[in-house]
C-alpha cells in the first residue's frame, strides 16, 4: 500500500479545495409562475409555489 512520505500541508490542502469551489457554480432556474431566479427543485422564495402547488404562504 502506498504511503506518503512527508506530510501534506495546510496551503496545499486548502489550495486544493479551493480550487474545486471556485469553478462550480450554482444552478439557476427560472420559476414559471411569478418568473423570478430561484434554485432549482426548490420552493419558489418569492411565491411560495413548487410543481404547481402553493407550499408555503408569501405575504
């Protein structure tokens, strides 16, 4: 089994990491009701509306 021979280190770790955040990006989608941004397979924040039906009451 392969073992490494000196550590990683924190900056090399993060860097890493940090690299993979930084090129994805969250999707987007269009509610057909009110037609405002939302995430996608969500609630609609502004209607309250998902698949056609009202889940949550939006004053």
């Amino acid at each position: 089994m392969a073992v490494p021979k000196r550590r990683t280190g924190r900056a090399v770790t993060h860097a890493r990491r940090s690299a993979n955040d930084t090129c994805q990006k969250q999707g987007r989608s269009i509610c057909p009701r009110c037609g405002e941004v939302k995430r996608p397979h969500c609630i609609c924040p502004s209607c309250g509306f998902y698949k056609g039906k009202e889940i949550l009451e939006v004053e």
